[in-house]
C-alpha cells in the first residue's frame, strides 16, 4: 500500500464514522487539549480505532480525534500529536495533517508549549504559515 493509499484509507474511515468536510484543523498541545471539549456535537474517535495513525505518548495528549461545531465553524481536533523526537518518522509526524487536506481543511491551527523559549502562558505567536 502507497503512502497516498493509506491517506485515502484513513480519510475513508473517518468519514465513515460522519466526519465531513471540517473548515480548519486544531492540533491541541499540552495544555490545550481541553479545547475539544467546548466542541459541539462532537465526533470523538480515539486514535487507536484509526487505521494507519500514529501513537500520542506525551503526557498531557488525550490521544483523541474530536469532530463538530467550534464558534459556528466546522472543526477537526487532535487533542494530541506525534513527535519527531519520539523517534517518529516525519511520515507518520506530517500524516494527520495530510489527512486533514484530503477531508477538506483549509487550514490548520497548532498548539504547543513555547515557555522554553521566553514565552509566557496564554502569548500568541506566528512562527510560520503554511497553506496545505
């Protein structure tokens, strides 16, 4: 099975489970997860039920899918993600994302922890924009 097969496989699945065209993406770090939880009518699917998805081992990452209404809009939200510095391939790290584009997102929001780096609690910050 190609790399695009197993993007197909997996984007087939989750519209099977009633996920259908989510405007954006949230992908939830630590500390944001909690997030999905003001999802309306939500779709959770655990990341385990997901063919061909990865694992989240960081604490804090509920491992968890959550599809529905964000603020009026149509959302898809990873509460969790997989690191490269947990001796995952960028295959599987980029792969939600990929997925993300073939169900219809036009664009994706990521979280993350930055105090390492200077930033306080709550700092927004732009550290690149991609279109996918």
């Amino acid at each position: 099975m190609t790399f695009l097969d197993k993007i197909n496989e997996t984007a087939a699945f989750l519209k099977d489970k009633g996920i259908q065209t989510p405007e954006f993406g949230l992908i939830l770090g630590s500390g944001l997860g909690e997030l999905a939880e003001e999802i309306e009518n939500p779709v959770v699917v655990d990341y385990a039920e997901i063919p061909n998805w990865g694992r989240s081992t960081v604490v804090g990452h509920a491992g968890k899918l959550v599809y529905g209404e964000l603020a009026g809009r149509k959302v898809l939200a990873l509460q969790g993600r997989f690191h490269f510095y947990e001796g995952n391939p960028l295959e599987v790290v980029t792969f939600p994302v990929r997925v993300m584009k073939v169900l219809g997102c036009e664009g994706v929001i990521v979280t993350n922890a930055a105090g390492g780096i200077g930033f306080g609690p709550g700092t927004l910050m732009l550290s690149q924009t991609i279109s996918i």
